[in-house]
C-alpha cells in the first residue's frame, strides 16, 4: 500500500491549496479515507474524514466551512481543497484511513502559510 500526497506549498494566509492524495495497493471505494496533519513535535491529528458507505464527512472545528474532502473513485485519489488559510494550517499533511493503517503513512506535504 502507497499514500502519494501532493499539491502543499507556500501561501498568504487568505489563500487556498487543494491536497491531492493517490492510493495504490488498495481501493479507497469503499474505505473511510481521511486527511491529517502533523506540526513539529505535535502527533497526527485528523482534520478532515469522508465515509465511503454514505460519503459524510467531518471536519475539525478549526477547519469547518474552510475545508473539503473529495475523492474520485476511478482515480483511486482523495482531495482536500483549503480556502481562506491561516497560520494555524501550516502542518505536514498526509492522507491515510480512518482509523489509520499503520503501515500506509506516505511522505505527506507540507503546507505553509504565511501571515
């Protein structure tokens, strides 16, 4: 199994990015696929969770009406699209299961966002 994560970069805080994670080695169809970021010397936390079954989601409360989560099947990707960043969002993002296969931890990408 292989998380590719992609699409982090610098940005002005107001700005937006959009995540792009390809999986490999399993079928996201029907898996609850989720987004996570890490700060320095903080663990994984969750931010951003789809359920495959129903296609919910949830979002931390820091993230709510910021975030989205998307996935397209055929293309075996999930997406987090991020508007309006702040500060606080600058983190190693990485996209995993939820919970989180502990073998499946990509590279992650890193998003920074300056004020």
């Amino acid at each position: 199994v292989q998380m590719v994560e992609s699409g982090g970069g610098m940005v002005q805080a107001g700005g937006s990015l959009r995540l792009s994670c390809a999986a490999s080695g399993l079928t996201i169809w029907y898996l609850t696929m989720a987004w996570y970021r890490q700060t320095p010397g903080q663990g994984r936390t969750l931010v951003a969770r789809l359920r495959w079954m129903d296609n919910s989601t949830f979002y931390i409360d820091s993230v709510k009406g910021r975030f989205t989560i998307t996935k397209d099947n055929a293309r075996n990707t999930i997406y987090l699209q991020m508007t309006s960043l702040k500060p606080e969002d600058t983190a190693i993002y990485y996209c995993n299961e939820d919970p989180p296969g502990a073998g499946y931890w990509g590279r992650g990408t890193q998003v920074t966002v300056s004020s």
